[in-house]
C-alpha cells in the first residue's frame, strides 16, 4: 500500500546512475509509483560494490555479475523494476502506452538520446499533452537554453569541480577538492525532484506539460552561490575554506582527546557561554575577541583556547558540557551513526530486506516526515524485471 502524500503520482524512471535514480528515490519515498524502465541488462550500477554477503557464495547463482549491489539498493528503493529494450519498436511501444497514464517521465540520458530513440518529449506530449517530461543532465537540455558543453558527458566529481564546490572546499591553500558525499549528483537530483512535483501541480491546474531540466553545472552553482554573492559585491574570489568560516568564529571543527567536534558561537550570546564554559569569561570584553570581526582577526588566538580546552577531553564529554547551550556536534564515523539515539527515533537507518539467502541490511531513511501521511515504508529495490508481469497487467498490456 502506497501511504505518501504522492501516493496518487504514477512516474515513469528510465534514469541509471545516482543523480537520476536518487531524484526518483525521493518521489518513491513520497508514495509515488515509480516504474523503474531498465535496458536488457540492468541499471549500470547494479553491480557496483558493496556486495551482498551472497555474492560470493560458492552456491550463489549470481556469477553474472551482481544483481543486487548496495549502490543501487540503496537509491532505488520503493521502486518496480520493467526491463524495455527502447531500440526495439516493440518495447518503445510499451512506453509510449505507460506514459498515457503516467504523470511525469524522468530521464538523464545525455541531450538528444531519447530524442533518437523516439522517446523524445515532443513524442511523448502528443500521446499525453499532460505528460510532464524531467530531465538531468550535466549541462542541460537545448530546450531550456543550449550550453557550448550540452554533448559533454559528466559525473559528480566534474559538476563540483564545474560549479565551485571543488574551489572552496578542503584544507586551507588546495586549489580543488572533493566532497566526500556525491554532492555533484545529490543535489541535482534533489532539485530535479523538487521540479518534477511543482510541474505535476501546475499541469493538474492548467491541463497541460512541460519539458524541465536540472543541469549538474548549474545545481552546483546554485549550490556556492556564496562565491556569486562575494564575487559580485567585492570582487572576492573565496577560497579554500578548510574547516572554519571565512567571516566567522569561532566556527570551526576542533581536536578532542579522541576525534574532533564543531562548535559554532559567532554571536554575543553563545560566545559569552562558550567563554564560561572554557573558564575564560576574561574573553568575553577582551578587545580582541569582543565581537565576531575581532575573533576573525584573532582566529589563532580563538582555535588556541578552545583546543587547550578541548583536548584534554573527549568528544563526548565536550558535547556533553556544551550540548543545548552553545551549538556543537560530535565529528562522527558511520559507526557512531549507526548508535546515536536521534538517527534511531527519526527512523533515519532503516532495515530492508535483501532477496536470497541474505540478512537484513540497512540503507539512509527518507528525511521528509509527515504526520498525517508518512513516508513510504522501505520496500527493497526490485531484481531486474522483477514486476513486469504485474506492471504490464495494470497497464492492460499483453506479456512479453
């Protein structure tokens, strides 16, 4: 049973990847029902790692290749599985009759693909004029303004790099470093998401679809438009952050006994309790560290009595003596997620049921919470064409 608020959406997904299928992931969340369209053999990274415990079991039937990696368990949740062969005329047909009754079709194939399949947006408005068509692509479509790079492939690590995120990110003096989340896809995806709800509302309004696109390069500008804002008003090129805030502090990350916490107290208030806690209270008039201006000009000074203070104790011992006073947090591993009580009672790790033979595993839970209709309980992502019995009997088609 569908429980979400967009339980009445039907979403047509022919995405591969993470930016796509992560977008999709988030409407399937939402209750949607999102058909996964995949090619004859599977979502490209349905064997990425990690792998289950089965797949390589002496006895495991999966010596073609991984059928089922956390990868694409994870962001394809919620969702059904219907293998088209879109070069087939057969198998563009039994698109075409989906997207009759569909509500939104979302792809993120490079500009022109679906076009030359005959799956283009054109195509499928004449067969649903209320057809929504969402599309993700590195530079985007030509439809929404045609970009010098729109033929050029793109991945995450490109769009970060592309749109800033690369720039500012890091230790301090790098000239170009990653994020560890996949942001360059994430958030694209994210925004896609975002779009393909607001052009479902207004062609239930107004009858009629649209064409939409993200483009990864713009997300991620969108994303640092800090570096537009300063650019434009100083002609200041921000540079590698590191930890802290270029125009506030304290606001960094510091050294505990074991690991690192961040605390944030650039305001009079928080800076006077933080004073207190550390048994500075001297600091709080102290003409270099009265205001925020003045601890940015003195950052060594601050980092240096915060971290006499902080490593001599533990990070959980410094957020048990800040916690609910000043704003802090723990630096944690993926395994102190897995033990900290807020993640638990938000239900933000939830377990999932891989097929076969293995147990219970668990992928990041829906962020999004309702109290009238909650989330899509986390149903595991489907086995290649696992539900196309099911689909084609719903959408009165012959099987196949």
């Amino acid at each position: 049973m569908l429980t979400g608020p967009l339980k009445d959406l039907v979403i047509i997904d022919c995405t591969q990847a993470l930016a796509g299928p992560f977008a999709t992931a988030l409407l399937a969340d939402l209750g949607a029902d999102v058909i996964k369209i995949e090619p004859p053999h599977g979502d490209m990274t349905r064997g990425t790692p990690p792998h289950p415990p089965d797949y390589a079991s002496p006895s495991s039937d999966r010596d073609a290749g991984c059928d089922f990696g956390g990868y694409f368990a994870s962001i394809n949740r919620n969702k059904r599985s219907l293998v088209l062969d879109l070069k087939n005329s057969e198998d563009r047909d039994v698109l075409l009759t989906l997207v009759e009754s569909a509500d939104a079709i979302v792809e993120n194939s490079r500009a022109g693909v679906m076009d030359r399949l005959g799956c283009g947006y054109e195509v499928l408005a004449d067969r649903n004029p209320r057809i929504v068509y969402g599309a993700l692509r590195g530079f985007g479509d030509p439809r929404t303004g045609e970009s010098p790079y729109v033929d050029w492939p793109a991945f995450d690590i490109v769009a970060q790099c592309m749109g800033g995120l690369a720039y500012i990110n890091g230790p301090e003096s790098a000239t170009g470093f990653g994020a560890g989340a996949s942001v360059g896809d994430i958030y694209p995806g994210t925004l896609l998401a975002l779009g393909v709800v607001a052009a479902v509302h207004e062609a239930r309004l107004s009858g009629r679809g649209q064409f939409l696109d993200v483009a990864m390069y713009d997300a991620i500008t969108f994303l640092c438009e800090t570096l537009i804002v300063n650019y434009s008003y100083e002609k200041r090129v921000l540079q590698a952050r590191g930890s802290g805030h270029p125009n506030l502090c304290p606001f960094d990350i510091y050294k505990t006994a074991d690991g690192s916490v961040a605390i944030a107290a650039p305001g009079a208030r928080h800076w006077a309790q933080l004073c207190e806690v550390l048994g500075r209270g001297d600091l709080v008039d102290d003409e270099r560290t009265h205001n925020v201006r003045a601890r940015v000009e003195n950052r060594e000074l601050v980092t240096e009595v915060i971290e006499s203070w902080t490593l001599q104790r533990s990070k959980a011992a410094v957020v048990q003596a800040l916690g609910g006073r000043v704003p802090c947090g723990p630096v944690n591993t993926a395994e102190d997620l897995f033990r900290d009580p807020h993640l638990a009672v938000r239900e933000m790790i939830r377990d999932v049921q891989l097929p076969g033979d293995n147990p219970t595993v668990q992928i990041a839970g829906s962020p999004i919470k309702f109290t009238r209709t909650p989330t899509q309980e986390v149903s595991p992502a489907p086995t290649l064409d696992q539900h196309r019995q099911e689909i084609l009997q719903q959408f009165k088609l012959k099987f196949s």
